[in-house]
C-alpha cells in the first residue's frame, strides 16, 4: 500500500494528513459534533481552549473551531450529549479541583462553560447514565485526590447536575 509520500507500507497504517491544534493537545474524542453522521473530532488544549475538527465524507477534518473550556490550567476535551445536540465537558488538568461543561447552541458554536467542583488533579472523564433515570451524568478522575467524582445530570443542560 501507498502512502500520500508514496512510500511503501508494510503494516495496516499508513501516514495520513497532519493537523494542527491550537496549544499543546491532549487527549482526543471522536463523536458526531455536528449531527451529520460523520465522525469529527473534539482536542482540549493547553491553553484552556478546545477545539473540534469537523470531519468530511472523504476521511479529512476541516480546519479547527476552537472555543473557551473555562477556568483551570489545561483542558482535557469529552463529548457530552446533555441535550439534542452535542455539549462538551472539559476536565482541567494538574491541580485543578473543576471541571467545565460548554453548552452547543445548536449551530455550530457554544456558550461560555459552567464550572463544577470535583477532586483535586481533575483528568479523564466519561459520560453514562450513572443512575438509570435516562439523563446522561459525568464521572471524573482525580489524580491528586486518589478518587473519582460523580455528578448526576438533571438532563437540562442548563443548570448544574444534581
């Protein structure tokens, strides 16, 4: 198989395209941002943004849109369906004891994030119904603080999680 170098390949992977995010990204989320049945892309970065890639139909992203991710040194970006469209929870890194949830409007943008108190060293975070009641909800690791952090979604979107 060829790569775009036209150098030959003997594994299943190839080098592709090569992207640039904003600041120093950290972990990466594939998820359907846009609801166009594409998988885009969600980076949170160093410099206490995020950005989202859109993917395309050919298995390219477009150029980035990057958002504020709240308050905390580093961001570390996860797709969140709060509602019908696509919000995005930003776990801050080192000693940061927050974490920050950007609401979509609907059209491509987002509002300003709502921080949430979790542990102390906020890193990964995943999203689940936790409870069984049909509302999505987070949970957070806490490095620093040797926990996890639940915080229970009420489903709005709007408000904090119960």
């Amino acid at each position: 198989m060829l790569c775009s170098s036209a150098a030959a390949q003997s594994g299943p992977l190839y080098p592709g395209p090569l992207y640039v995010s904003d600041d120093a990204p950290s972990p990466i989320v594939a998820a359907d941002m846009n609801g166009d049945g594409i998988k885009d892309l969600v980076v949170g970065n160093a410099n206490n943004t995020f950005s989202i890639f859109l993917g395309t139909a050919t298995g390219t992203f477009g150029a980035p849109s990057t958002f504020a991710a709240g308050g905390g040194r580093g961001a570390r970006g996860g797709r969140l369906q709060l509602r019908r469209h696509p919000d995005v929870a930003i776990a801050h890194a080192l000693l940061a004891t927050t974490i920050s949830v950007a609401l979509s409007d609907g059209l491509g943008g987002y509002g300003a994030p709502t921080d949430y108190a979790v542990g102390a060293g906020a890193g990964h975070l995943a999203a689940g119904d936790f409870d069984g009641d049909g509302k999505q909800d987070l949970v957070v690791t806490n490095s620093n603080a040797a926990s996890i952090s639940i915080l229970l979604g009420n489903g709005t979107g709007d408000s904090p999680p119960r």
